[in-house]
C-alpha cells in the first residue's frame, strides 16, 4: 500500500513538472513574441543634451595690411632709371635724394620750352604795344564816314519832306531824295556790323595770344617738374615702403616709382561678402592671423564700414561685397602688404541654448526638432538665433537638458518610440 501511494505521488509530481514547464514555455514563447512586436517599431538615434554656453557669431573674410599715412610717386616721363639711392625699410628726410632718372631730350626739350614761351610774351607785348591793328583803323574810318553821309541824308529828307508837304517840290524829287536815305542807311549798318567784327577779331587776337602765353607758361612748367625726376628728392620724412621698379628699368608715365610713408599707422582694408554685411559694424573686434606669422593672433578693430558693395568675379561667378577697415595696434609686426584672415565677433551671447546643427530640421519651412522624452520622439518646432561653425543658439522651444535627436531618419514621425544608441 505504501509502495502504490509513492508511486502515485511521484507520477503526479512528474507530471506537474511537465505541465508547468510547459505553460513556462508557453509564457516565455508570447513574452518573446512581445518583446519582437514592440522592438519591431523601435527606431535606433543618436541623441544629443541641449546645453546652454557662451555662443559668438563670428564672420570671416580676407584682407591686406595698407598704410594709412603714405605718399605714392609716380614717374611722369619716359626713360630709364639710372640710380636708386635708398633701400626697402630706409629711413629718409625731406629732401634727401631719393633715385635718377636718365629722361631722352630732357634737356633740348627744356629749352624750347623756354623759347616758345618768349616768343609767345613777345608776340603778346607788341600786339598791346601797337593799340590797333589796321583792319580796325580802317573799319573805324569808314564807320565815321558812313554815319556822316547818314546823318546828312537823314537831315535832307527831312526838309524835303516839308517841302513836298508845302508844295514846293514834286513827288519824283521826294523819293529820289528817300532812295539816297536808304542808300547811306544801308552804308552806315554794313559799316557799323564791319566795325564791330573788327573789334570781335583784335579782342580774339588778343586773347589768343593771352592763351598762347598761358600754354607755353604751362608746359614748361610740366617740363621742369618732369626734369626735377631726373634727380627725385622726397618730398617729405618717412620710411621707403616699396620700390615699384630698379635699377635699368625702363618707365613710362603713370609707372610706380617708390612709396614712401609711415609703419606708425597700419590698417587692414578688406571686403565682407554681402550676405554677412548686415551684421557687420564699427566697434567690432576682429581676431586677425597671417602666414606670414603664422603663430600669433592681434586684435583689430573695425573702424569704416563701406555704404556701397562692390562686385567680384571668383571662379566664373559674380558676387557683391561690403569694403571694410579695421585698425592695428601700434607696434604690431604685420606689414604693409601682407595677407590676413580675419574672424569678425559680430554678436556675443553669454548663457545661449545650443544644439548641433545636426538635430534641426525644416518642415513646412519651419525649424523643427525631435525632442525624446521615455524613449519616444516629439516633433517640436523652435525659433533659431545665431551660429557657429557647429551649433545652432534655440530661442523657444526647447529647455536646458531636453534630448534632441541627431539627424532624424526619414521614417522618425511624431511618437516613434526610440532606442538611444
């Protein structure tokens, strides 16, 4: 008896056994299908913290190192330069002797210069010297006959008129004596039309020979001020810049000789691409570099801000830009004709909201977000300020600490659930 209860009890131990790893697989056979229903619509992204931090929108652009207090010289002959007398970075005084030029004819030129000059003065003081020419004695003379023979005719014709009035003389008489009256008319206005050309011509002639005297004065004046470059002397103190030519060179007018100036004062001119020139202003800092020391940084200052853009071809393209200056601290060791990057801090914000410029989105032309909360995506519009090279400022819409997603995938819609990688 005790045997077949024992065997009983251990048939139904083994069988509960069964029958409980049975409805074990059964529950972890639908946990499992579960678990693959729900991961099934879970979407992997990668997700960054909105952070708040220090943001400043900078612009950049390109620009030269220019002296603001400089005297460019120009050659105004042709000829040859002979002899330079001073070096690259020379110190120079006023006057100091500064190349030669050796100009062809300089000298032959010079002095018929000076003798068309004479020739023109003397030509001027004999035509004041003589009062009137001939053809205006002459004209004179036969304007004061004329109004004679006029003024008598007109006198008789008078009388005949009264005459004729009275009877005394026929109608025949009266206008033969009318007909001498428009004869001597006629005389005396062609005399006095002659007259006055007379007088137009020796005002003319005189005139031309004023302007004669002037143009010959002038000429040799630009003479002597060509020859003066045969010896060229600075005209004021200051340091040699650059040489825009050497020794056995060959120049024609207009062709830089030297520039002379001072390192006192250095600015940078520059051209800001349209699109930024609206954030650009006076006041601004910039963060200047340059290849030609490559391991410092100075800070300039923009002092000018151009009212009118100028346009640029750069590869096949056409585009407008703002010209710029920005000053130099003294004592800088930039020079006047390097190259300089510039970084323009055009707005500063001290606690500005970011995120990466990966987690905005446009929808409906809207900047949007997808912010995850419990491991689902919400589609969040924002407002959007300024910018870096890698963040976006956030203005509205998001918080200190939110979960933003990192380029969305295309199938992310409001309410995706999330897995962050």
């Amino acid at each position: 008896m005790a045997d077949s209860a024992d065997n009983r009890k251990r048939i139904f131990t083994r069988r509960n056994l069964v029958i409980g790893g049975i409805l074990l697989l059964v529950v972890l056979v639908v946990v499992l299908n579960v678990f693959r229903v729900m991961n099934r619509d879970v979407i992997k992204v990668r997700t960054a913290r909105v952070t708040e931090q220090k943001m400043e929108q900078t612009v950049l652009a390109s620009g030269r190192v220019v002296a603001v207090d400089k005297s460019v010289i120009y050659s105004q002959v042709t000829g040859t330069v002979k002899k330079i007398h001073v070096k690259p970075g020379q110190e120079i005084q006023h006057g100091q002797l500064l190349m030669e030029l050796d100009i062809p004819d300089g000298p032959q030129r010079l002095a018929q210069a000076r003798a068309t000059l004479a020739r023109a003065e003397a030509d001027l003081a004999k035509a004041r010297a003589s009062g009137k020419s001939l053809d205006l004695i002459d004209a004179e003379a036969a304007y004061a006959e004329a109004e004679a023979g006029y003024r008598l005719a007109e006198e008789r014709l008078k009388r005949n008129q009264v005459l004729y009035r009275e009877g005394a003389i026929s109608l025949e008489t009266l206008q033969e004596i009318e007909s001498q009256y428009t004869a001597a008319e006629n005389r005396f206005r062609k005399a006095a039309a002659v007259l006055e050309a007379a007088r137009a011509s020796a005002s003319a002639a005189l005139q031309g020979l004023e302007a004669a005297v002037e143009s010959a004065r002038a000429s040799l004046a630009l003479l002597e001020t060509q020859m003066g470059q045969a010896g060229l002397k600075a005209e004021r103190s200051g340091r040699v810049l650059s040489l825009g030519v050497r020794e056995g060179d060959m120049i024609m007018p207009n062709t830089i000789l030297i520039t002379v100036g001072s390192i006192d004062h250095l600015e940078i001119v520059a051209e800001i691409n349209e699109a930024d020139a609206l954030y650009v202003k006076t006041g601004q800092s910039a963060v200047i570099t340059s290849n030609a020391i490559p391991d410092e940084r100075f800070i300039g200052q923009i002092t000018g801000v151009g009212l009118e853009t100028t346009n640029q071809v750069r590869k096949e393209a056409e585009t407008s830009a703002l010209p710029v200056t920005i000053s130099l601290p003294p004592g800088t060791p930039l020079r006047p004709g390097y190259n300089v990057d510039l970084e323009i801090t055009t707005r500063v914000e001290e606690k500005a909201l970011v995120i990466p410029y990966e987690a905005l989105i446009e929808i409906d032309d809207e900047p949007c977000v997808y912010v995850v909360r419990d491991n689902v995506a919400h589609l969040q519009k924002v407002e959007t300020g300024m910018y870096d090279n890698f963040n976006i400022q956030v203005k509205s819409g998001l918080k200190k600490g939110d979960t933003v997603v990192l380029e969305p995938p295309q199938n992310l819609k409001e309410g995706s659930r999330v897995k962050i990688l």
